[in-house]
C-alpha cells in the first residue's frame, strides 16, 4: 500500500506581494514555500504511514528548483519523491497541469489499496481544481474538503466540509481525497529525517519520460494544451483615501452619525 | 456521455445555463444570484437562459428560479440525486450537457460547486475559471469595468478586443470574460475559454447582485425534464450522513449592516463583541470578524470575512481593531460604505475606508452607537 500526495511550491502570498507595472507578478522576490494545504495533505498520509507502515510518496510538476521543496518532504518522512519538470509542460493551465500530473501518477502506479492525496487549494493559482481533475483522469471516486479522513481496510471514511456542516462520505481505496488547513497540524522535520533525505529516490520525469502516456499530448499539456487563456491580468486600484476624521470624541461620532443620515445610509 | 460529443465544436453550442445547487430541497441564495448574472449574460448573447436543478421531487422549487430571468429550467429528478454527490451529480451533468450543448456553464463557488466543476470540466474537457468576482459578455461594458477596477493603461485596455490564441488573433467579443482574483487577491485575471465549450465559471457567492422577483417571469417559466440514466452503478462514494452546524450560522452575505471586530479586542474579548453587537443591533446589522478572531476561537467560522472567508458588500462595513491586511480587504472593500476605528493611524484599513476615527475601540464603539440612536431619533 502506499499514498501518493501532490504538492506545489508557490510564492508566499502572505507577506509583501509584487507585483510588475505590466500586471504580472514579481515572482523573484517572493519567497517560496510549500503550498500550505498541500503540507496538512502529506501530514494526513504520514500519519497513515505512521500507523499502518505504508508508503508515502511526493510529486509535484514545476520548474526543477522545486526538487527542493521535495527533499523537505523526504526530510519530513516521505519515502521517493518525482517531479514533473519539461519546457512542454510549461503555460498549463488546470486542466493541462491535472493531465501532466496525472501521468505522472500513473507512471508511479495506483494499485487497488493506494490513495492520492492533494491540498484543497494552491495559494497562487487559487483555484481548488487540480485535485477533482486529477481524479476525472484517473478514473478514480474524489472527496474534498476532508477535515478528517479514517481508514479501516480498503475502506475510507471521510468527514466533508460543507458551509453550513459536514457530509460522512464513505469509498473505497484507490481514491483522492484534498484536504484543508483543519485537518491536522504540519509535523517539523526531523534533524535524523534530513539527513537520510538525502539518500531518499528523488525522480525526474521529463517529456520523454511521460510522452508515451495517452494522457500527453501537444493538445492537452503545455500552453497549447490549456482550453483556458489569460486575456488580460491587472492590480486593483487602491480605493480613494476617504476621509479621517477629527479626534476620537463623543463630537467626532455624533459628526460620523450626521453624515450618515444625511447620505441616507442609516 | 453522448459519445459524438465534440467540445471544440464552438458553432454547434448555444444558451447560458446555470447550475442551481438545492440543501434539503431548498434553493440556495447563489442560485438567484447567478440566474441573475446570467440574464444578463443571455441578453447579450441574444440566447436563452436555462437552470439546470437537480434533485429527487424538485419541481415545485424550480419556477421560482424564472422569477429572477430563467426562461426555462431543466429539472433532473432521481431519489439518487436527492443529496449532492460527486458521481451522480457529475454524471447526470455531463450527459445532459452533452446531449443539450449550453456554450456557458455557471456554477456558484461553494464547497459543492467547487467539487462538481473541475470535475464535469476534466470530463467535458472544457475550461473552468475559478471563483470569478465579475463576468461580461458585452465589450463595452467589460473595457467600463476595466477603467473602474483596474489600473491599466487606456490604451492597453482599448488594444483587448483581441487575443493571440495559438499564434492566431481571435476576436473575443463573444466570449466570456471571467475576472477572478488569484494570489491572494494580489492580483486580478480576465480569463477567456476560446476553443472549447461550454466555457464555465464557478462564482464566487454573495457578489453578483440579485435581480427584483418578478411573479409574471416565475409563472411563465418552462420546466422540462431532460432524458438521463442513472443506477447505483454509477456510484463510488456514499454520503452516509449529513450533518447541520448546530448554531444558526450569522448570515453575512444577505446584511446591510456590518460591525466587524479584529483582534484590536484582545484586551478584553467579550466586552468588545458585546459592543459590536450593540452597534450592530443599533444598525439592524449583524457581527463579523477578521480572520484572526476565528483562529483565536472568539467567534465561529461562519462570522470570517476575507478571501478565505465571507465576501460582503454591505451598505455599511463597520471594522473596529481590524488592520486591514489584503486577504480582509478582499472580501469588504465593495461595501458601499466602509468606516473604521483603529488606534494606529497608519492602519492599512484607513486606505481604503470612507471614514476613519484612530482611537481605541472600546471607548469609541459606545459613543458611536449612542450617536446613531440619536441622529436616527432626531430624523
Ligand atoms: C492569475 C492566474 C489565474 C488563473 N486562473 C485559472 C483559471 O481560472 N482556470 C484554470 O484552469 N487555470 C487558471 N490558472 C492556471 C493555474 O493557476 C495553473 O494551472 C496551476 O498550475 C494550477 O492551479 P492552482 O495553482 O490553482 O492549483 P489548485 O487547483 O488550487 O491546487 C490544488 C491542489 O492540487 C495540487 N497541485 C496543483 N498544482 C500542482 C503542481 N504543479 N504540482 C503538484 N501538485 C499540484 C496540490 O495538491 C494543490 O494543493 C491561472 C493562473 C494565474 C497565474
Ligand atoms: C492564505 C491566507 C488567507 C487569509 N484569509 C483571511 C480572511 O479570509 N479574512 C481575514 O480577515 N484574514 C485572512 N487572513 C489573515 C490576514 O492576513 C490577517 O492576518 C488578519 O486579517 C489580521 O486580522 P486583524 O486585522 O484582526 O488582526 P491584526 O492584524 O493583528 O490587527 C489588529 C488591529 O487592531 C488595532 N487595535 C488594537 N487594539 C485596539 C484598540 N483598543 N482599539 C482600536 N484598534 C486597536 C491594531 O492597531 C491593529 O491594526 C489570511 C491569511 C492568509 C495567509
């Protein structure tokens, strides 16, 4: 048995974010760290690893510096690790990132008891769209949004997030789950876990190495591949300042209050 | 799925459909929303504008959904289709789609409509734009909408009636433009799908601005039952439960009034709420909070407003010990009246509100709340 968790490295959204007079992102200074959501998705599978002594497995697709973000992974207690990493699988938009990954998943195998794991969503791209696509392509039962996932044999049990509660929604191995920040809480790397990182399998799967899949294909990988395009991308204008009123006294409310009413908002 | 089913077969594609998500047999408040939207989206396309509901005995819902633009609604009934689930849903979805060829597809981003569309657009292959905030048809308005929420160059903006697809100028006057925020909202994206259909969109709830119920619309409105097959077969997962938050959930999206609190009241956590909601309650309004006093545990989930939660648009957005860091900002600066207290001055949540007053809340929420009961008394 053995679970495979997709994870993305993404620019750090949460600090200071740059962004070039041309609309496009400064992504040279941003930092890079794992997608968030995607470290609670190999937290879940290594707590199964924990338990069960099953295989964890990393992928990712990106440029090769996040071969990086893969050792952290190995160093955390992943077993191998791949990347996806070729000029031709560049621009992809969803639906050609889920197909890449999806060869990539089915280079490494799924058999009858495995489990893919995503995070719910990239930082990024924010779309939340890669998982259910990787499972369309893969033939195999989706459940997002997991809050708490249980495993008892090839039976897998998991608590959905909905907005206003939860589903119990049951399925059987092989399946993909994503998963949210509530799930668990990230363990840290170990000093003797980033040691052995090092001598861990970490794989490059290039063009060549996924081409024969029929997954890939000039029309549906790369930007060529992506039904979605980018028309046009911008920063939104910073509202005009507004007004900041005189001292922070009973008089200064009752003059908030009195524009208020005359402007007929309250 | 039907299997002549071509998606890059642009011409043989046409009306606007809109996915209507029911809990428990009701509709959902995205629904009216997005029908909405979607009336305008049909009206400038010169094209029908269909619901597609799914559901077990859902007819008697579906009219409504005329009321606010649909002119027909497609109603799937099966007791397999009674609660959300992935394989069922997805299925009946694509086959009837396949088969009824719709060149727009609109789904609300909820948590289900965030799982149903990747999926019945991976399958469909087709293009899906995520949690869009704004979507235009018509040239015109789409480059207005650019000038008001962008700071691209004029000139940039006149040059889109155009985009270079696949080396080839493709004119996009008809194709669906789709803004969303990506990277935390640092940034925005006007999203096209050109080669395939039906181009779909989730929408981000509480943003598009529901139309006037109109009685004459409901009653006119056609119901029709697509052909479908469905078996237990079909299936891969099973809900065995579907549990209701206990609390009534605070309903953000449908307030006027907004006293949003942040963890300006750490000092002292129940005096600050307690002040918020007599504020709120002087407004007619309801309580939110930033991010932070949900991980603080102060309040419940359902009170975020930000990207990763809520977004509002409220007549009035009232933040007390709120910052304003951008993944807030994103969910109120469209209130149509934003005010602030802070203690910092240089608090990025005075950029953008219309009123600001620095002191500290716990002093200034009461006498705010004693001056608006007095200037509504003196009307
Ligand atoms: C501004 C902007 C807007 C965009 N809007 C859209 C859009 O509306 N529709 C669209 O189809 N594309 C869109 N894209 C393209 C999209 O961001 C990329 O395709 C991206 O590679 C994957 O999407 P995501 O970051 O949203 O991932 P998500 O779908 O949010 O990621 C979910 C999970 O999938 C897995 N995953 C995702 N990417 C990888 C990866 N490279 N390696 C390993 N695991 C991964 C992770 O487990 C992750 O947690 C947009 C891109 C930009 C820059
Ligand atoms: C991926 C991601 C998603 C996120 N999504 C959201 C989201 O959806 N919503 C959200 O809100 N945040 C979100 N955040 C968090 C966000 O970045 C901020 O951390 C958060 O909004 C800060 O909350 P705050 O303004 O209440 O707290 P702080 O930033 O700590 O601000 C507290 C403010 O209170 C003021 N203050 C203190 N005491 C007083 C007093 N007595 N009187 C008056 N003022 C006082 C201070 O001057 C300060 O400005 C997200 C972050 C990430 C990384």
């Amino acid at each position: 048995m053995k679970i495979i968790v997709s994870i993305k490295q993404v620019p750090d959204t949460s600090g200071k974010v740059a962004v070039n007079p041309d609309g496009t992102l400064d992504r040279a200074s941003m930092q890079t760290i794992t997608n968030p959501d995607d470290m609670n998705a190999l937290e879940a599978a290594l707590k199964i690893k924990d338990e069960t002594g099953c295989k964890v497995v990393v992928v990712t697709m990106g440029p090769a510096p996040a071969a990086g973000m893969l050792r952290e992974a190995l160093a955390m207690g992943a077993d191998e690790a791949y990347i996806a990493s070729a000029r031709e699988f560049g621009g992809s938009d969803t639906y050609a990132t889920s197909q890449i990954l999806a060869a990539a998943i089915n280079r490494i195998g799924v058999e009858k008891d495995d489990i893919v794991i995503c995070g719910r969503q990239a930082i990024d791209g924010d779309t939340a769209q890669v998982g259910p696509q990787i499972a369309e392509k893969l033939h195999l039962p989706q459940i997002t949004y997991a809050a708490d996932i249980q495993k008892d044999g090839d039976t897998i049990t998991v608590r959905r997030m909905l907005e206003d509660g939860y589903m119990n929604i049951k399925t059987k191995t092989p399946c993909l789950i994503t998963c949210i920040k509530e799930l668990n809480t990230p363990r840290y790397m170990s000093v003797s876990g980033v040691f052995e990182a090092y001598s861990k399998p970490l794989t490059t799967y290039d063009y060549e190495a996924l081409k024969d899949d029929p997954l890939i294909d000039k029309s549906t990988i790369g930007l060529s591949g992506s039904p979605t395009n980018i028309l046009t991308s911008f920063t939104p204008p910073q509202k005009g300042a507004g007004v900041m009123l005189e001292g922070n006294d009973r008089a200064t409310c009752d003059k908030l209050a009195s524009i208020l009413l005359e402007k007929h908002i309250i | 799925m039907n299997s002549n089913f071509n998606s890059s077969d642009i011409g043989a594609f046409k009306d606007v459909w809109v996915f209507c998500e029911q809990r428990e047999g009701k509709l959902m408040p995205t629904d009216f929303e997005l029908i909405s939207k979607g009336r305008d989206l049909a009206n400038e396309l010169g094209v029908n504008l269909c619901g597609i509901l799914l559901g077990d005995d859902v007819d008697g819902i579906a009219k409504e959904l005329g009321g606010y633009g649909a002119d027909k609604v497609y109603v799937c009934n099966h007791p397999l289709l009674k609660v959300y689930n992935t394989d069922g849903y997805a299925k009946v979805i694509c086959d009837v789609i396949a088969d009824l060829k719709p060149e727009a597809f609109l789904i609300g981003a909820t948590n289900i409509g965030r799982d149903l569309g990747p999926r019945c657009a991976a399958r469909l292959h087709t293009g899906l734009c995520a949690d869009c905030t704004h979507l235009d048809i018509d040239m015109v308005n789409y480059k207005e909408f650019l000038k008001q929420a962008s700071t691209l160059p004029a000139d940039r903006i006149e040059k889109l009636d155009t985009a270079v697809v696949l080396g080839q100028k493709h004119d996009v006057s008809r194709d669906l433009k789709m803004t969303r925020p990506a990277f935390g909202g640092h940034l925005m994206a006007s999203i096209i799908c050109p080669r395939f259909r039906p181009c779909m969109a989730t929408v981000r709830p509480g943003v598009m601005k529901k139309n006037a119920f109109d009685q004459a619309k409901a009653d006119a409105c056609e119901i029709v039952h697509p052909a479908f097959e469905l078996n237990e077969s079909d299936f891969q997962t099973e809900v065995t439960e579907v549990v209701k938050a206990a609390k009534k959930l605070v309903d953000l999206i449908g307030a006027d009034y907004i006293v949003s609190v942040g963890r300006g009241i750490s000092k002292d956590v129940e005096g600050g709420i307690k002040l918020a909601e007599e504020l709120a309650a002087e407004l007619g309004g309801v309580v939110g909070g930033s991010r932070a006093t949900i991980d603080s545990g102060w309040l419940s989930a359902d009170h975020q407003v930000g990207q990763t939660g809520k977004t509002v648009h409220p007549k009035v957005y009232i933040a007390l010990g709120i910052s304003g860091a951008i993944q807030h900002k994103a969910g109120m600066q469209d209130s149509e009246c934003i005010i602030a207290v802070n203690k910092n001055d240089t608090a990025p949540i005075f950029e953008i509100a219309d009123y600001g007053i620095c002191g500290d809340l716990f002093k200034v929420t009461p006498m705010l709340t004693e001056a608006i009961r007095a200037a509504k008394a003196s009307k």
